[in-house]
C-alpha cells in the first residue's frame, strides 16, 4: 500500500473512529455500527476504504465477517512521516550550523 491511500482512509473522521473502535480487538460490523449514526451498510464501505488501503485485516467468522488492525497497516505512513522528519530536521540542523558560523565569524576579530 501507499502511503496517500493511508492518508486518504484517515481524512475521514468516521474511519478513525472504526480505528480506535478496533484498537481493544477483532469486532462485527454490527458491534462497531452500533454507536455511529450512520448505517450498517456506510459503516461496511468505510471499513471497506480502510480495508483497501491495507489498515484492516478481514476474518471470516462463521456468517459474519470480524475486521481487526493490520499490524503493519501504518507501516509505510510512518516511513513516510520518517523520512519527512528526518529531512526537515537536517535541513534544520544544517541552517543552525550555518548560522553559528556566521556569528562565530562576525565575533573573530581580524
């Protein structure tokens, strides 16, 4: 998976809730419709987006299906957020160093 799907699957605010929702474990559709103000059927396409952007994992349990976290569903996300940080914080520390540099320059005398 990428990591915009993953990013496009978290934008919504009813697919983080199925998230934490699923944080204590493995649950029904039914279980995790039950406090959402929307239907079974628009929890199932939420779930569905999440499902495809590799967040979720599907179990077949009897006649129902029970979706639960996929271990390494933020795996390429927080790559990703890795990389981004890890660039701007060099792209920091290079200027930092710079402007030392400059002030320890400027209080030589020559």
């Amino acid at each position: 998976m990428s990591y915009e799907m993953t990013l496009t699957a978290l934008a919504d605010p009813t697919r983080r809730h199925l998230l934490e929702r699923l944080r204590d474990g493995p649950l029904a559709v039914s279980a995790l419709a039950r406090d959402l103000p929307i239907s079974r059927p628009a929890v199932s396409q939420h779930l569905k987006v999440l499902s495809d952007a590799g967040l979720l994992l599907v179990e077949p349990a009897g006649t129902r299906r029970l979706y639960r976290l996929a271990p390494e569903g933020l795996d390429d996300l927080r790559a990703w957020l890795d990389r981004l940080w890890g660039d701007a914080l060099d792209s920091f520390a290079a200027r930092a160093h710079d402007i030392a540099r400059e002030i320890a320059r400027k209080e030589t005398p020559q």
